[in-house]
C-alpha cells in the first residue's frame, strides 16, 4: 500500500487570528489609533508626574513654608481669657500636640489636630466646630466649651460643676476655695462622680437650680453659698430645706424646697425672688441685719428673729 503524503500547503489559523481577521477593519483601525494615543498619553503624564513630585518637595522647602506652627482659639470666651485661668489654655495647647513634622502644606494636618485635640482634652471642650490651617502659620481652632456655673464641695476637696451638673476637669482643696463671681454649694453628700459626667446626687440637683434661679437677680452679689445640708433624709428630718448665706458673716437665708419642688407647702419659687428683690430695693439688704429671713411661707412678707434672739425656726415672727 502507498501512503498518501500530506500536501505542503499554509499553515493552519490560530482561533485568535481567524478572530481578528473576521472584525471590522475600521475597527481594528480605531483600536489600534486608540493604543497609539494611550501610548503618547502615559510617555507625557509620566514625566509630569515624576516631576510633579520633585516640585512638590522642592516647593515644600521654600522659606513661605518653613513657619512656625501657632495655635489659636477663635472665640476664646470671656472667662477662659482671664489670666487666672490661662493654665486651662495651656493644657488645651498640649491636647493639641504639634510636633516639628507638623508643616504648613502637610496633608491631612487640619483633621490630625482636630483628632488630637479631641484624644487628649481633659474635659473642657464640649463640642469642636472646627479647624483651619492658615497661609500665616496659624493653626486656628474653634470650639464650644464647658463652662463652670459652681464650686460644689464635698468632704475637704471642691469641683467645678457646669449649669448642667456635669463635673469639671480638676480637684481642688477646699480651702482654697473663696467667695467670688461662682456661688459655693456646701453641705454635699452624695460622692463627685468622674469628669465629663453629672453629679447624680439630688442635693447638687436641687442646689443647681437654686443657683440658677437667683443668677440674673439684682441681690445675687448679696448671696455667696448654697446650703444643701439639709436636703439629706437625716435623723428623722420630713422637710427637705435649703439655705442661702449671704456676704454678711453668720446671716442667712431660709429658701425651702428647690424651685418646683414647693407641692404646696410653700410658696413658688417666683413669689420667693420676688420678695428677696423686695427686701433688696426697700432696705439694701436680703437679711435685713439679722441672723435669717424665711421666705418659705407668706406672699407678701418674711419671717426673722427679733434682734438679740437666737436664730431658731421656732421664733419665727412675721416681720
């Protein structure tokens, strides 16, 4: 048998060229006009890239920003300005945590000490609004901050308290404590809690809202404690009472219940201020020279001691 030999012919076709060879030669065209584009495109955004990045460094090391670094407060209040109080501000300085890396067209650096400021605050600043990184160097930075509204003291150590009752960073000896522009809760059992949260107890409660009812009155210069002693369920004790001291040594006034809490034992607080701004006006002073007024009862005028009798509730007169 002959064999039959195989015929010299072309070559077979790859399935990828029969592929290309059945597209559309405008097409093909068009694809290969489009590498031709993509080649000329990325042969001339490489080398701005590159040199981008050199005059990214080089620009990073011109003189207009190699500055210092300064923090500002925008808006600093009033009270935190004092000078007594500049060591608050120190301590915000250091929340912030500017370091020699720090530089003025650093990306990111604005968000950086705003996550530092917020990490490291020991509790003053109660919301941050914002921070800006300006072309002079200043790092300006806004916030809404705590503010204190009273001392509370308790055993031999006093708190800074908020209006809401929310503590304060900082622990102080009660010594050192003296009578100024913040009213002194004094008389307070229930323990501090720890920074940043309320001060559950309801002798603080019922001592802030006294504090908050004579804030804005015209004899609250008058008045320099609240005494929230009795307000504790102590031997016995069915009238839960609150006192205020004034400026005078030794004269006080017998408020009563916190403000809302009257129930119809005594009257509202309203009636209250408005017979201590009374006394105020007529005679210069809410305790009259005397040891006490209460003001608990009457609408239209106080009970006090006789002049030369012991300051008891039992004495009582109207006056």
């Amino acid at each position: 048998m002959s064999r039959r030999r195989k015929s010299k012919g072309a070559p077979p076709r790859s399935r990828g060229r029969r592929f290309i060879e059945s597209l559309d030669p405008r097409l093909l065209a068009w694809t290969r006009t489009g590498a031709q584009y993509a080649v000329i495109v990325l042969a001339i955004l490489l080398p701005l890239l590159l040199g981008m990045q050199r005059l990214e460094r080089f620009v990073s090391g011109l003189p207009a920003f190699d500055v210092p670094l300064t923090i500002e407060w925008d808006r600093l209040p009033t009270w935190l300005a004092l000078p007594a109080n500049q060591r608050i501000v120190d301590s915000l300085q250091e929340a912030c945590g500017l370091t020699p890396d720090d530089r003025l067209n650093r990306p990111g650096l604005a968000a950086d000490v705003a996550t530092r400021v917020l990490q490291h605050d020991p509790g003053w600043i109660e919301r941050l609004e914002g921070v800006e990184v300006r072309p002079n160097g200043v790092v300006s930075i806004r916030a809404r901050f705590r503010e204190p509204f009273v001392w509370v003291c308790h055993d031999d150590a006093a708190y800074l308290v908020d209006r809401r009752g929310e503590r304060l960073p900082g622990s102080y000896a009660r010594s050192s404590v003296t009578e100024g522009p913040l009213l002194i809760l004094e008389g307070v059992q229930s323990p501090p809690p720890p920074v940043g949260r309320a001060w559950c107890g309801n002798d603080v409660r019922a001592g802030l809202k006294v504090a908050a009812a004579i804030e804005s009155r015209c004899f609250r210069p008058q008045v320099t404690r609240v005494l929230v002693r009795e307000m504790s369920p102590l031997r016995g004790r069915t009238r839960p009472r609150i006192d205020l001291a004034t400026d005078r040594p030794g004269a006080r006034i017998v408020w009563g219940r916190a403000p809302g809490d009257e129930d119809g034992v005594e009257i509202a607080a309203s009636r209250k201020l408005a017979l201590l701004e009374s006394l105020y006006r007529r005679f210069g002073r809410i305790d009259l020279g005397r040891s006490y007024v209460d003001v608990t009862t009457w609408l239209d005028h106080v009970a006090m001691p006789a002049r030369g009798t012991a300051p008891t509730h039992a004495s009582m007169t109207p006056g």
